[in-house]
C-alpha cells in the first residue's frame, strides 16, 4: 500500500508522517501514522492486534488514522489526526518492556502525536506508557486521567442515534425501537444500558462467550443471536456495529433490514461507494467518526485536565452534529458520509489556514 504514490489499487493516503518502530527485545513491533497536524498535535489510540500480515497492520494504520483527524475535526477539537498500531497478540506479547518502548518512540515525536487507548489496550497500558512519555491520554483515575473512554463513546453513539431517529422517524427518541448491537465489549455494554433506559428493545450479539453470558446475567431482557447475519437479517430497526471496521460491505447491506445504522465501530464502511448503496437502499447511515467520537472527546479533555461534566457537555453536542450532517446531505442529495467528510474538511482547510499567520513565538 502506498503512502507517497497509488499501489495495488489504493489512492497515495496524504498522510504527513509514517513511522515504524522497532524494539527487538520486548518484541515491539508498532507503526504510528499521523494524517494530519492542520489543527493541532494528532490524537489517536493504539491498537494492539495480531494482524496477518505487516501489510494488514500499515493499512489499518493509514486507514484509521485519517478517520482519526475528520472525527477530530468535526468534534470540534484543536486536535489533528494520528493512530498506531502494535502489531502482536496483547493476551500473548503485551508486557511492561514493550509498552514502555512504545511509550520511548511516542516520546520522541515530542508532542505531534498523543496516543490514548483502543482495541487491545486498555488504562493500565496507559498508565505504564505514560511512565516514558507526556503525550499520553486515557490513563486512569489514579494517575489524574480521564479513565475508560468507553463511558462517552457510548453516549456519544446514543446522542447520534437520537439525532438520526429524529430524522428518520420525527422524534428523537429509540423507545420502541429495535436495535442490533454487533459486539458487546467496553462500548456495547454501555450502549445498551443506554438503549434500555431509552425504552428500546436491544437484540446483540459476539464472538466472544464471554460478552454473551455478560449480557444474560446482567440484562437478560436482551435477545442474543448466534451471529452478525442472523442479527441483520432480523427485524430490527437500528443496527449498531460496534466491533471492528469493515462491518458494510456489499454482502451486508444487501441482507440489511435495518432503516438506520449508527454504531461505534471505526471505518465502517468497506470500501468506497458502500455509503451510496446505503442511501439507494433507503437507509440512512450516521457516519460512524461523528457518532463515535465521544471517546475522544473525553481523552482530549484530558490535556486541558479532566472535568468529566464538561467533557461530558461537549460529548452531548455529537447530536447537534449528527442533525446538522444528515440535514446537509439531505439539502444537498448525497450520503451522509459525503456531507459529513465535507464539513471536515472545511473546518481543516479554513481553520488550519490560521497556522501561516505566525505568532512571535514562532518565528
């Protein structure tokens, strides 16, 4: 896959910075990709997951990366967009060395990128991480950090929700709604105790059977399905992906049933031209980097110092957004993922315009 130039199909990225890093004796084995600094230092997580190939782990990165930097834009932060990967298995290879060599390479960008969790690391690798850099979001509590950013990803994913049901059904509101979640983990969970205090009936499912008996014991109201095509096959009227990208291709969209989809999974849509299938076949897609940014909001705040009411205030406004994205699409006849990519872009080019009037400081 290309970074400067097209390659096996895929169009050059744009990306600023591609940096691959390597400590052999921890096994350390990551790529940090910054899309953009237009509007400030990047922000994005690290993923810790056993790709197949280096390949697989470069694509993630550059792929999620540049989602990071049109989530952070529209989110309305003074923050652009960056993610890494750490190629590895994190139940296997995750230790305090590794980790902490992570932590050394982040160091030595010296503030372009600020890292924070996701798939496959948690607060605790936050905290350890932290012990050898200052760019750090995502830590716990104990360590003056924001704590598990999961709590307003999944209210960020319910405001849009809202806002698209709103939409859709002229009330912003899931009560008597059929929602599908696609994966239990740190957001699902959240999502559907919000969900059922909304009054929706939730049917989910997951590979792990771990999550499944999670949600027998602790919401048994909850129906579970054995799998993600017997979920969208199934009547349901919001379907809510909230696992690893890729989730809308061809295949599941054609078998689709649901008339709204907003989920936290990044990178939903497989390739190019799945959001025009979307809005041919009538359903209307929340792109998923304005739904799901509430976690970044709550580790951006993090920077400034945590306040979880006011992070939790600017979280609330993702249903503003998601309203003001899908009015745009529709005033202007194209997909949501259109408009949305559209508007951040916008505020990229004409916020970080300001950056050439240079400051005293700066020169």
């Amino acid at each position: 896959m290309g970074v400067f130039t097209a390659s096996d199909g895929y169009e050059p990225t744009g990306h600023e910075q591609v940096v691959f890093c390597q400590d052999k004796q921890s096994g350390l084995r990551a790529i940090i990709a910054i899309y953009s600094t237009a509007l400030g230092p990047a922000l994005g997580g690290t993923r810790f997951y056993p790709y197949a190939s280096e390949e697989d782990a470069v694509r993630d990165a550059l792929d999620l990366s540049r989602g990071m930097a049109y989530k952070n834009a529209l989110a309305g932060l003074d923050l652009g967009g960056g993610k890494a990967v750490i190629w590895g298995d994190p139940d296997r290879d995750k230790s305090e060395p590794l980790l902490r060599a992570y932590g050394r390479f982040v160091e030595s960008l010296g503030g372009r990128y600020y890292t924070a969790c996701d798939v496959g690391t948690y607060v605790q690798d936050m905290d350890v991480i932290a012990r050898e850099t200052r760019f750090v979001t995502g830590r716990s509590e104990a360590h003056g950090g924001a704590g598990d950013s999961s709590v307003l990803t999944a209210y960020g994913v319910f405001q849009g929700m809202r806002a698209a049901a709103e939409h859709r059904w002229g009330t912003p509101t899931l009560a008597g709604r059929r929602v599908g979640i696609a994966g239990l983990g740190k957001v699902g969970k959240h999502l559907t105790r919000h969900l059922l205090d909304d009054g929706a009936q939730v049917v989910a499912t997951d590979v792990s059977e771990r999550a499944l008996e999670w949600a027998r014991t602790t919401y048994s109201q909850v129906d579970l399905v054995d799998d993600v095509t017997k979920l969208i096959t199934s009547d349901i009227d919001v379907y809510a992906p909230c696992a690893l990208g890729g989730a809308l291709n061809d295949d599941t969209v054609a078998l689709l049933r649901a008339k709204i989809v907003a989920g936290a999974a990044n990178n939903q849509l497989a390739h190019p031209g799945i959001e025009k299938l979307l809005d041919e076949r009538g359903i209307l897609y929340a792109p998923d980097y304005v739904v799901n940014s509430g976690g970044v909001i709550q580790v951006a705040d993090e920077i400034e110092g945590f306040n979880f009411d006011r992070a939790k205030s600017r979280a609330s406004k993702i249903y503003d957004t998601t309203r003001q994205i899908l009015e745009l699409a529709r005033d202007e006849g194209v997909p949501p993922a259109v408009a949305a990519d559209r508007l951040a872009e916008r505020r990229m080019a004409d916020v970080g315009r300001l950056r050439t009037i240079r400051l005293p400081r700066e020169r």
